[in-house]
C-alpha cells in the first residue's frame, strides 16, 4: 500500500524525494527517464519506469495513495502530470510544483487543478536582489561580453585537462549558448588517466582535441581560458593571443589581461565558480552537467579536504539533487591501465627516503598522470610526510610532488627548486615541475649516465629547496651508487637550459597539477 507518489524527478523533485522518504508509509516515484529511475532504485527508493501524464497508467498505480506530488522540472508536463494524477486519483491530496520556468497560464492550469501549488514566484524577490543587485554584477559583466564576441568563441582548458577545467568549459559553454553565444571547448594534448577518461566518455561531453602545431587562432575569433589564466602557459595557444575571457581558482602571478577577468584564489575548484554563475542567472542544469561540476569539485579539493571553502560546499550541495549518483560512483571506480601500475610499481622499486621525504624515478613514462598515482600511494608509507616522483617522456622530466602532515608549502618549493631549469607550481599538498631536455635527441638512451645525473639534479635541487623552506627537519643526503658518473651536473644543467631556449615556452604545472587520485 502507497501512501505518497511522486509524478517526476527533476531537481526539486529529488529534494522532496530526500525529505519524504523516510516519511512513515511507503513512497512510490513515476518517472519516464531510465536513468533517473535506476539511481533512484540503487539508493533504495520504490520506483518506477513509467509515463507520469497518462491516466491510464497512474490508474494502475492506485493502492491506498494519499497524496500525489508533482515534481517535475518542465512546467508543461507538470500541468499534464497534474490532470493525470486528478483523473486517476480524485481523492488523493495533489501538490504540484510549477515548474523551473513556469508561464502565467502553466501556474493558472495548475491552480486549477492541484490542492496547492508551489510557486517559484516566491523566490522572485531574492533573485531580484541577486541578478540585478550587486551579487550578480558579475555575472551581468559576462553575459554582456558573451553577447558582443566575434564568434565562433574558443572555450580552451589547460593541456591534459582534468575534470575540473573539463567540466567548467561545458558550464561556460552552457551559459554561452544560453546567450546565443557559439563555443567549442578546445584542449591540447591528451586525456590519459582513467578516472578522466570515465569522465568524459560516461558524460559524453563534446571536446574538441587539438595537437601541438594547429593554429586556433585561425579557426576561432574569441577566446576563453578556464582553470588557467595565460595564453602559451599550458596551452599552445601563441603567447600573443588576445583573451576575451579568464576565469580561474589559480592565484596568478602575474598581471591577467583579458576583457573579463575572475580569478578567485579563495575557493578550490573553477567549478565552484561556475555554479555560481548559473545559479545568480538562474540557469537550470541537466543531470550530465551537474554530475560533471560535482566531481570537478569534489576532485579539485579531494573530497572537501583540501583548500575548500563555503562556496565549494555551497555549489556541491546545489548540485547533489541533480547529479547523477550512479555515474559519479563507475567514474570513480575505472579499470587501470597496466601501464599506470608498471609506473606505480616502478617508483615503489626505486624509491629513495630522506628522512619524512620520499623521492622515486620511474624511468621512461607512457601516461604521465600515473606520476601522480604513484605520489599519492607512496605518501601511504609510514614516516613519509613528502614524495616526488619523476620520469621522462618525450624528451621533457615530468613531476609530481605530494605532502601531507608538513609544514611546507608545495608549490612554492618546486618552483624554488625548478624555476630557473623549467616550469613549477601547484598547491601546498600537490604540485608539479616540467624540465624540457632539449638535447636529449643527442644522447644515447640506453646511456645510464643521464638518468643517473637526472636523478641527482632532481633530488639535490628538491631536498635543498624542501630545507630551505622549514625548520623541522634537516634530510640525510645519500648516494645513488658508487660508480663514477660520464656526465657532470654541470653538463645536465647545460641540456636543460639548452632545452628552455629552444623549446616554445613550457607548460606551466602550476595550473594543472590536479589529477584524480
């Protein structure tokens, strides 16, 4: 026997859902969306896959039902669900919501029919103050410059996007399209680590993937950086491109020159950013996009752990009735690659302590986000409270840096370390460095030499920077091996500077240091 059901499951619809179901008596959801349905039931709730506007197939549902809930989000097929749900139960209790964008006559029909009606126009007082206050002025700035780009506009992430600069470009896209505004999101290099490539693929969200070399400026004529702040600093885009837009979470070290500019250090993800702008303009969002933001979130401060604010759990709470529960868990639970566990395996072989730091080269790289894997899980070793770990591809040594429990300050200390040889940056707990070998092509691979001064450059460099930067603790210097090497320091030193000078600009660490654990 159902004492309550619910016609629809939008996003005030799985608020009431929350609320009610522990209610005494038993609940039962009709919704027509498959997916909506089998969330609901793989979180314990009664529901069923059905057409909520068809009276004929309400009639089948009636068992004792007391009160109907209409909670859709569309305001037409919540008249429609009402009338239903009055013909087949006519002695039920009928609350109807009116909808996310309800007409005057959607909430007269609704009036009509339903016992009582919940009506958005209460809220129009505070969105007022929102939207047209000094709380929106913000978001007024940006739908005014969206509106007056040369289009098409170019939404470009930093290379190797991460499902925070991914789902941002899709929000600032949604409210460019909102505007009549025609983007793309564009991004350079790869999408390797597992999670992120569960993300994509199960939200199936439109990128446009781009390699070294291809000129956007020729194809776009506006341009929007998101989770990163300058054209050529992890991006190719040529270090002259004129930005329209700039929106980021990254403290920027530099001036930004962009029309619109927001960059808010204070909060932990560009998602949380980006919520606040749909929220303020009060732009609903389908359950792929929310899904997308929520995990961007929940990434970018690893679970409200690190460096998160109000905002973040603010813009996660707005989020969790509409996301879809069941994505974000087979996002977060992918098949890894073995190429990601040989690497983890790797730097748990070669892996070298100084005291609480932990420092590995795992050689030869295929997928360079299994570096950060590798960081992480060797920060799980008991007495360690620091890791970097390192390894080379295409000529370049890429480095991921972890710290938990330290007194220091990550990113800074590899930006002391590797500033001056290459490119560094990130957050206090998770950073990374880029050093181009520019005449690696010149050097025999097999010649154990180079790794063997690699090693030492790397490890010098960072126990130094990691003792100038606290007071805590002094790190024991050890020795690789006894045997003498071909290859001064001086001669790496030499390479690497060789490398800086011809190499475009190196990508800057500092913006994209921030894969899936």
């Amino acid at each position: 026997m159902y004492a309550r059901l619910v016609l629809g499951c939008g996003s005030f619809g799985r608020s009431l859902i929350d609320e009610i179901r522990d209610w005494p008596g038993q609940l039962l959801v009709v919704c027509d969306e498959e997916r909506r349905v089998d969330t609901l039931r793989e979180e314990g709730v009664n529901a069923s896959q059905a057409a909520p506007t068809d009276p004929d197939v309400l009639a089948g549902f009636d068992d004792g039902i007391t009160t109907v809930f209409v909670a859709g989000d569309d305001a037409t097929q919540n008249v429609a669900a009402a009338s239903a749900a009055r013909t087949a139960f006519p002695a039920a209790h009928l609350v109807a919501y009116s909808g996310a964008d309800p007409t005057p006559s959607d909430v007269a029909d609704l009036d009509e029919v339903a016992d009582e009606t919940i009506d958005r126009g209460r809220e129009t007082a505070r969105k007022l103050r929102t939207s047209v206050g000094d709380e929106g002025l913000q978001a007024r700035q940006l739908v005014s410059i969206l509106r007056n780009l040369a289009e098409p506009l170019a939404i470009v992430t930093h290379d190797n996007p991460d499902p925070d600069a991914i789902a941002s470009a899709v929000a600032l896209e949604v409210l460019a399209d909102r505007v009549g505004c025609d983007a793309d999101i564009c991004y350079f290099g790869s999408i390797t680590h597992q999670e992120n490539r569960a993300f994509v693929n199960l939200l199936d969200f439109d990128l446009r993937s781009f390699d070294r070399g291809d000129d956007l400026v020729e194809e776009y004529e506006s341009f929007a950086l998101v989770d990163h702040s300058r054209p050529g600093v992890n991006d190719q885009l040529p270090k002259d491109t004129p930005i329209d837009i700039v929106i980021d979470h990254h403290p920027p070290r530099i001036p930004v020159d962009a029309k619109y500019v927001d960059l808010r250090s204070e909060v932990g993800a560009t998602s949380t950013l980006m919520v606040d702008y749909l929220r303020t303009l009060g732009i609903g969002l389908d359950e792929d996009v929310a899904t997308g933001l929520l995990f961007g979130i929940r990434v970018d401060t690893r679970e409200f752990t690190r460096e998160a604010c109000p905002a973040d759990l603010e813009a996660a709470a707005h989020l969790v009735t509409t996301a879809d529960a069941g994505t974000l868990e087979r996002i977060e639970t992918p098949s890894i690659s073995a190429d990601t566990f040989e690497t983890i395996a790797n730097a748990i072989s070669n892996r070298q302590q100084y005291g609480p730091v932990l420092l590995t080269c795992v050689g030869d790289l295929n997928d360079r986000d299994a570096l950060a894997q590798a960081a992480d899980r060797l920060l799980d070793l008991e007495g360690v409270t620091i890791t970097l770990v390192y390894g080379l591809m295409d000529g370049t040594i890429y480095a991921s840096a972890r710290a938990r429990g330290a007194d220091i300050d990550l990113g800074e200390t590899l930006r002391d370390a590797y500033g001056q040889i290459g490119s560094a940056g990130g957050h206090s707990d998770m950073a990374g460095a880029q050093i181009t070998l520019g005449l690696l092509d010149t050097i025999d691979d097999d010649d154990e030499s180079l790794v063997r001064v690699v090693q030492s450059v790397m490890t010098d460099r960072f126990l130094d920077a990691v003792e100038s930067r606290t007071n805590k603790f002094s790190v024991t210097r050890g020795s690789f091996d006894d045997q003498p090497l071909r290859m001064t320091e001086s001669r790496v030193e030499w390479v690497v500077e060789a490398g800086r000078d011809q190499s475009d600009d190196a990508d800057d660490p500092a913006d994209d240091e921030q894969e899936s654990e």
